[in-house]
C-alpha cells in the first residue's frame, strides 16, 4: 500500500501549527497539507493545560493571529477560549479535515534521492504503525516535553502524607476545598494557580526560591472596547496589535537599557498595590526586569488576594519534605493537604521523534538557526519557534509567512530542494532565547546554534523580523537550491557579504 504523500507536513495542531496551516491555505494555493498530531483535540498548550486558571500571559492582540482579529474582551483569555479561537480558525480556513488525531510521530527522515521526508507514526490507542511522506516537513511542537513537567529531586518527598501534583498532569477530579494548598514556583504558572485557588482553599501559600517581577494589566482593554462602537472589529484588532508591538518592544528595550528606571518603576506599582507595610523583599528579584520573562496578572488578582489574607508568600528554600508538608531551610514549616510543583517545563524539540538526512541522525543541538526557522544543513525543513520576549504567535506567524514565500519561489523556479548552507561559518555561545530561567538553561544542548551574525543570529524581535521574514531576499546566497536530479543546489556568486546580509 502507498502511503499518504502530501506537499508538506505539519507536526502539531496547536496554536503554531494550525496558524501554519492557515498561512499555507491561504498563500500557496493548491498545496496539499496533512497536520499530525498526537493529542484528540486542536490546541496544543491550551488543551494540554487545565490547571485551575489557566491563561496567557500574553495579550491576545498579539498572541492572536496577523489574519484572524480577537473579538473576545479579555486582554488575557483562559485556556479555553484560546482552545475555541485557534479551533475556530481551523474551522473558517478548512484545516480540521486535513487533521490526524491520536498519531504520535516518532521518527523523519529525509532521502536526497526520492528528495523527500519519510515520516512515522504510531497510533496510541491501537499500536498501529502509519507511515507518511512529503515534499516539505514543518515542525509546529513547542519545545517542551507534553508527557511530563520539571520537577527537581525533592528530598524527602516520599515522607509526605497529601498529595503532590505538577500543573501539567493536574487530576481531573482534585479536591482542593477547605485544604491548605502550597505551590512551589514563581512564575507564570504559580501566579495564576494562587489567586485561581484561594477563594476555594482554606489557604493557599506560594512558595519560592526567589522572587519574579510582576506586573498589573487591565482584564479588559478600555480602549478597544470604546473603539467597538465605533470601528470595525478588524480595525480595532489591527490597532490593539500594533500598540501592543510597540508597547512590548519599548519595554523591552528600556529593561535592557535602562535597567533600574524600570526596576524602581515596576517595583513601585507593585509596592502601590500591597501597601507600605508589606516586605517587598517577595516581589524584589535578584535579576534585572526581562533577564527571565516578566509576569503580568489582570487586574491584580494576585495582589488582591495577598492583601485579603486568603493567600501568602514565602520566600525561602527547601529543606525537605515531611509528613505534613514542607520543611524550610529556616526551620519553619509550611503545612500543607496539596503541594503543586509549578517547577517548569522539560524541554523537548520536535516531541521527542529521531530525525535522520541521508541515513545520517540529526542532532538539533548541532545544527544552526538560519532567520530563526530553518535549520542548517536539513532539506526542505522549517520548524516554528515563538518568542520568548514578547507573544509566541508573533513570530510563529513571521515563520509561517517565510515558509510560504520560500515554498512559492520554489513553485515558481522549479526547484524541489532548499537547505541553509552554514559552510565557514562558526558557531557561537549565544543562547537561541535570550532568558536566563532555569528551563532554558537545562536545556541549552538540544537547541539550535546561533552563528555570529545573520542570517544565522536570533534576534527576538519583532520588528527586525518583519521585513527580513516578509520581505527580504529568497535567494539570498545561503539558502540554497536543487531541481530534481541535479547532484548540487544553485549557489550565489559569492559569500563574502554573507555575514552582512540581514535577509
């Protein structure tokens, strides 16, 4: 039996992947797609995660799709509203048909002489083996592990008499009412299980090493919905989205700039928040804003439930586990019925699947990043990275757009092979993500090299991005070209300007 060959092929049917699958529709017309993907429901992230609470920390104008306008009044919307958005998506851009659910990838691998990806998959609930090809592979994963969370060797844990849970296998059916809960962490995750918890707890304690910056945003953006009455919902969408580029970008750039100025600013709106009498040392990092991504809470929830008594910070380290909770290096003990370890993500490229080119195993941590979405050295290969400074979708959406102008110039000049050349450029030390958290440093090896400058440097920019990916030059003398049969790919006259070159 053949098996089911399309023009490309999509990992993943969450935010990234379905978003792809939209751009492809509607910029390479007639091209065939199959999405993979292993859970039964689109959404990825958003359909993996149901702690309580559960929601962006980034605003939906830029966390929602170029060509598909929010029109929901939450700037930060919950686990299933995104679900309902991305599903909605699917649905207006005929995407959901060409959806396989239930099917874990475990292997690709590339052949230069039937010039085209062999993927495997297994069917979880059967065992079943299924086999695909395609011309182009498109990798829309994440890079986390969806199996299981970062939980560090707690010693002592076993001694614990509750029940311990990490947010990413939260129980369907747990019981928190009346229960004294602990959560350990301090990020995203942590600060949206407290005050998500604490009306329903008896109390709930977060429990950190060392403390985030957090600040407060609107739960609903004033400006649009005056707008709404006014403007169409595209216009509306449109001009949220810019602001919110620049917005992001500006703080971004002071953060680095101007460390301390926004230090003592998010600090002061925070001490503003809890009053004069609360120890800022819980909301005081030891870190600059933006080495480690800000947290943002609507309409201060965390801090309301802070001041009301109902929940509490602890700002200390572990020293083990004991029969009713958690024992601290300073002797005190936090009792508890729950722990949550909202310790972090495992990173995981591409789910875990074995890639080989030519019969060759290819290790990411090897290879370069050309403009943040292809890979040096693998044919006919793009995989979809978010940023890590601003909303995932912006980039993710830049990628997309950039697959499909370069699958069209292919279209367009016969050709059926393109790889990023990275020969004599070296690699460098810069990290792909430029955050210092724990999960991106654990992970450091299994992600893509940076070179010393573009086409091969992350810039985690938006609007350096734009016109790179949107605009800049196809051929620009490191991708490189093949039509079918022929022993080498069409070069550029010339490489020395490569170094140079920003597209």
């Amino acid at each position: 039996m053949n098996n089911p060959h399309v023009d490309v092929l999509i990992i993943g049917a969450g935010l990234s992947g379905i978003g792809a699958a939209c751009h492809i529709k509607q910029k390479c017309k007639g091209k065939s797609i199959k999405i993979l993907e292993r859970r039964k429901a689109i959404g990825g992230t958003w359909d993996l995660f149901r702690y309580p609470g559960i929601r962006s920390d980034s605003d939906m104008f830029t966390l929602g799709y170029s060509f598909k306008p929010w029109k929901g009044e939450k700037v930060l919307a919950n686990g299933q509203e995104i679900r309902e958005y991305v599903t909605e998506a699917a649905k207006e851009h005929d995407v959901i048909k060409d959806i396989q659910f239930g099917l874990k990838v475990t292997a690709a691998n590339w052949d230069s002489e039937a010039n085209q990806w062999t993927v495997e998959g297994i069917i979880e609930e059967t065992g079943e083996k299924q086999v695909f090809t395609s011309n182009f592979l498109l990798g829309c994963t994440g890079y986390y592990n969806y199996d299981k969370g970062y939980s560090p060797e707690f010693p002592g844990i076993k001694n614990f008499k509750g029940t311990v849970v990490h947010p990413q296998q939260w129980p369907e059916n747990l019981d928190y009412s009346g229960k004294r809960v602990v959560v350990i962490g301090s990020g995203a995750t942590a600060i949206t299980l407290v005050p998500a918890m604490a009306d329903t707890a008896s109390h709930v304690t977060m429990l950190q090493r060392s403390p985030t910056y957090i600040a407060s945003i609107p739960s609903v953006d004033p400006v649009s919905v005056v707008l709404k009455k006014f403007m169409p919902d595209t216009w509306v969408y449109n001009i949220g989205r810019a602001r919110n580029i620049g917005l992001q970008r500006l703080i971004f750039k002071l953060s680095k700039e101007r460390p301390q100025a926004i230090k003592r600013l998010l600090l002061g709106a925070t001490r503003a928040r809890m009053g004069k009498t609360f120890d800022m040392k819980h909301f005081t990092p030891s870190y600059n804003p933006w080495d480690q991504r800000l947290c943002v809470v609507p309409d201060g929830d965390l801090f309301k439930v802070l001041k009301k008594g109902k929940a509490d910070i602890v700002t200390d380290h572990i020293d083990t586990f004991v029969s009713n909770g958690i024992k601290l290096k300073s002797g005190q003990v936090l009792e508890a019925d729950i722990i949550i370890t909202a310790t972090g993500l495992d990173l995981q490229i591409l789910g875990g699947l074995t890639a080989h080119v030519d019969g060759k195993p290819v290790n990411v941590g090897e290879v370069m990043s050309y403009k943040g979405v292809m890979m040096s050295s693998i044919p006919n290969f793009a995989m979809v990275f978010g940023y890590t400074n601003a909303s995932w979708t912006l980039k993710a959406d830049l990628a997309a757009e950039f697959v499909c102008r370069v699958l069209n110039h292919m279209d367009k000049h016969g050709y059926n092979r393109v790889v990023p050349n990275a020969e004599g450029v070296e690699a460098d030390d810069t990290p792909m993500f430029d955050l210092e958290a724990g999960y991106m440093k654990r992970a450091a090896d299994r992600l893509p090299k940076q070179g010393p400058a573009a086409p091969w440097t992350v810039v985690n920019n938006y609007l350096a991005d734009r016109p790179v990916l949107k605009k800049g030059k196809i051929e620009d003398g490191v991708l490189e070209f093949a039509k079918a049969g022929a022993a080498t790919g069409k070069k550029s006259s010339g490489r020395k300007s490569q170094a140079k070159q920003a597209a």
